[in-house]
C-alpha cells in the first residue's frame, strides 16, 4: 500500500492540467463541468467518465487537496456498493485499507484513504478527466440552447494550502491576485454543470437556494499515533505513509498519554472508564468519540470531540473548553471523602475516563485542537402531495436547467453513521445512470437521421440538447429525493439520541433490521 500512496501523494500537481494532445484527442466529446474536487467531485467525474461520451472538467477551489488531516469515515455497504459501480479499480485498494467494525458489515477508514484512491483513478483517466486546481466558482452564463458557460476566478492561496510548497511564487501570486486579468479569470464551456462543491456551495448559491442551516454542534476532530514515533526509526523502510501522521513524543507526558491509550488498541469494542464502544458521554451536551486503526495500521487512532452546547461555535476555541466542566466535576468527585465501594468504583472508572481525555488533547495535532467545525444541514423540500404512479415527486431539491446539485451541496446531514458520504457515491451512480438512459433515449428518437448522415458528431448533438439535460436533471433529482429524504431524517434522528448517550435505535428490532437492509441493498 506505500506505493499506492506515493503513487497519490502528489496527486493535485499531476493532474492539475492534461497535455494539448490529449485534450485535442477528446475534443469531440461534449464537456460536463464539475464543481469541487472532494470525494463527490472526484466520484461523479469518474462515474460520468465511465459512460464513454463525456469528458469530464473538474473544477476545485483549493489549491491542495492531498493534505492527510481530518477524521474518520464509516463505509456503510450502500457506499461500497456504489463506489464498486462509480469504478471498481478506486475501490480495490481500499477492501484492504479498512478497519472491520466488530458485529457489522461496515469498515472504518480515514477519510482521505477513499479520498486519494479515487483521485489516483482520476489521474489516469485524464483523457477523459481534467481537474484545475485553486480556481472559485463565480458566474454561469446558460442562455445559449446548444451550451453553457462557467466562470471561475483565482483562489487566493492561504496559509493552509501553501503549507506543502511554501516557497518561491507567494508574491507574485499576491499580485495577480489583487490585478484581476486574464490569467486570473477561467472560463469553461459545457453542456450540463454538478455542483458537488459542499455545504456552503457556490453553486448552490447561484441558483438562489437556501444556504446551510447550523444544527448548533461544533466538532473537532483529527489523529495521532500512539507509537513513540522513535521506536520505529528502524523500521522506516516498511513505514506505510499513512503511520506519518503528528504526535507529540519528545515529552514525559506524551509518553505517559501513550501508555494510558495504549491498552485501547487491542481492545476491540473501545470500552474503558465511562467509555462504551469507543464513546465519551461527557455531561448533557459533550460526547467523545474514539476509533482504533491499530489492526490495519499500527498505533494510529482517530479521535472526535462534538458538543451541541448553547453558543459553543462562538465561546469554545479548544475541545477542552467543552469538556471542561465534566473533567471539573470528575476532579471535584475525586476530592470527596466517600467510602463507598460503588462510588469508589465509579471514582475509579470517572478517574480512568478524565486520563483518556487528557491523553487523547496532549497526542493530538495542536492544529487539528484549534480547528472547530461547526455541523450545519441542508434542509430538504418536504414531502409534495402530488406523486406520480411509482410514488416520484415532480421536483428536485433546487437543481435547474442543466445545473444539478449533489452530496453534500443538496442535502448535507447529521453526522451518525457515514450516510452522508454514502448519500453522495448513491447521487453519482443514479446521475450517471439516468444521463446515460435519458440521451440514449434521445438518440433513439432521432437516431434515423444521425445514422443516414453517417456522422457521429451529429448523434452526440442530439443527444445532449438542452431538453434532453434538463429532463436528466429533474429526473435524477426527483428519482432520488424520497430515499435522501427518508435517510436525512433517520440520521437527524439519531445524532439527537446520541447526544443523549443513546446509541440505539428507536425502531423495534424487527422494524430496525428491515430498515437496515433497505438502506444496504442502495442503488
């Protein structure tokens, strides 16, 4: 697996741009742009790819996506499914890379693993596929029947996104910036534009849609590595990239945080302390989350921190702020002169939980430690009283003409089981599926006359007619939007329970395996 990820590991720069040639070799094919470069951008490129007659432009504001930051990802077997039909070669690598969870079906990865084995998939198809990095989405002109336009403008670079190369262009990059001319300005020419550019979509805000709804919890999250990063000097031949992730070890106390983890890596159900399956309640609005990739990747574990507490976005900086008064009421307990065996158990248990919380914050990224991510939704239509004979509603969730939205930039969800992500690999494989129905319809119809003019430039014209896209889109939007909807609020629901220390369904057992298989059977 080292070699996949140095095969990936520059990934943004390789695929930034493809030669004259290749381009010149495509340029029969109609163009669909793609807005954002995350792991819906990259999947539907793929996917649409795939069908053979479109070639695929992906546009993406930042200017680096290969950073190895962030949280986990639950594959859920809907996800599997449908990123098996977006490209099997991206999925391969990560039956391996994934994490079993005990009693379930689904595997557990750090997200930018799924992330950088679809972008590898990207590089080699860029005949087909082309991603432009730093660019903003800005304006869409789509008054011409035969093609629209997008604009996009230079993505100022932050310090986040010159971390990797900070070095020679900083200043001239700044002037161009402040100049807006030519080369600051890209403009792409298409038949049908995907805003797959997340919760605060530009896209979406184009389309003078409703923006994110703030659901009131803030997150922090990150990883680290329970491993003294000196014991494996050794052995760094055999070092997988993905162990290279920031830990603290030159301190006494880093050692000792160490230690207090280091019995959770073989402990598969994460139960220690107050914690029950890897899970923290923390007073009525903080609950702590750990996962272990110790099995698959020696030491490493991943570690989120959400609260729900009145105002936090604005008064907490540190996850320790939101946790403060439950480590307070621990340390106040320990001071009480109790005899009692049970609370001398659970002072015991109260004592060991406040040493996990203090190893997880001294291991962790002091970047990833002042980073908060406040959770915001986007609030689907209800339910129309009009369907047609299969139960479809006649509207979408807000795309237009030959402007859809997908994953998280259409209906982005609480944050309880990776169906948010699951949601999105599903919107790629029915978009491809109905585009490639709908214009194969299409060519059906006028079929006869593409084929006495023997002339395949004029068949794919017919295809991709503006009546054609729109139909594509409202179909695909409104095909989708009862199955999102219904998962949307399963997801809310227990993101509700869970702060609550509940982790349990509401639905019967019987009900709740029903559900569930529906849900896995996906797309």
């Amino acid at each position: 697996m080292a070699d996949h990820n140095n095969a990936i590991s520059n990934g943004s720069s390789a695929c930034s741009s493809s030669s004259n040639d290749k381009k010149q070799h495509t340029k029969s094919k109609p163009t669909i742009i793609v807005v954002g470069g995350g792991l819906a951008g990259l999947s539907v490129s793929l996917a649409l790819a795939k069908l053979g007659k479109y070639r695929v432009e992906i546009v993406e504001r930042r200017h680096d996506i290969g950073q190895r930051k962030g949280g986990t990802y639950l594959m859920q077997p809907n996800a599997v499914r449908s990123l098996e039909q977006v490209c099997q070669e991206a999925m391969d690598p990560l039956y391996e890379m994934g994490v079993p969870i005990p009693n379930s079906e689904c595997k557990m990865y750090a997200w930018w693993m799924v992330r950088d084995s679809l972008l590898q998939q990207v590089n080699k198809k860029d005949n087909d596929i082309s991603l432009h990095m730093g660019w903003s989405f800005s304006a869409l002109d789509d008054d011409n029947p035969d093609f629209m336009k997008a604009r996009f403008t230079r993505t100022k670079k932050d310090h986040a996104d010159d971390a990797a190369n900070a070095a020679d262009d900083d200043a001239d990059n700044t002037q161009k910036e402040d100049n807006e001319d030519e080369d600051d300005v890209l403009e792409l020419t298409g038949i049908m534009l995907v805003g797959s550019d997340g919760v605060h979509s530009a896209v979406r805000a184009s389309l003078g849609l409703a923006p994110a709804n703030a659901t009131g919890s803030v997150c922090w999250r990150g990883s680290f590595s329970v491993i003294d990063s000196n014991n494996n000097n050794d052995n760094n031949n055999n070092t997988d990239e993905n162990e290279k992730v920031v830990c603290n070890s030159n301190s006494n106390s880093s050692s000792n945080s160490q230690k207090v983890l280091a019995p959770l890596l073989t402990t598969p159900l994460l139960t220690m302390g107050k914690m029950v399956h890897g899970y923290i309640k923390c007073g009525p609005y903080c609950v702590i989350g750990l996962k272990s990739f110790h099995s698959k990747y020696p030491g490493i574990m991943t570690w989120t921190v959400n609260t729900r507490e009145p105002g936090a976005a604005a008064k907490f900086i540190h996850p320790r702020d939101a946790v403060g008064a439950y480590l307070d009421s621990i340390n106040n307990n320990k001071n009480d002169d109790d005899e009692d065996n049970d609370n001398d158990n659970d002072k015991d248990d109260n004592k060991k939980t406040a040493a996990l919380i203090e190893a997880v914050f001294e291991l962790a990224d002091p970047e990833e430690l002042h980073h908060s991510l406040p959770f915001v939704t986007i609030a689907l239509p209800p339910p129309p009283k009009d369907v047609d004979e299969n139960g479809t509603a006649s509207g979408g969730w807000g795309g237009n003409g030959r402007v859809t939205l997908i994953g998280d930039a259409a209906h982005a969800m609480r944050s309880a089981g990776g169906q948010g992500g699951a949601m999105a690999f599903e919107d790629c494989v029915v978009l491809a599926r109905i585009l490639k129905q709908t214009t194969q319809a299409a060519q059906e119809f006028g079929g006869n006359d593409a084929n006495n003019n023997n002339n395949t430039t004029a068949t794919t014209t017919t295809n991709t007619t503006l009546p054609c896209i729109e139909t594509a889109v409202l179909e695909f939007e409104s095909s989708r939007l009862p199955r999102v909807r219904t998962i949307w609020n399963d997801q809310w629901e227990r993101a509700e329970r869970a702060y609550k220390g509940d982790f349990t369904s509401s639905r019967t057992v019987a009900d709740e395996l029903e559900y569930q298989a529906w849900v896995d059977k996906g797309v």
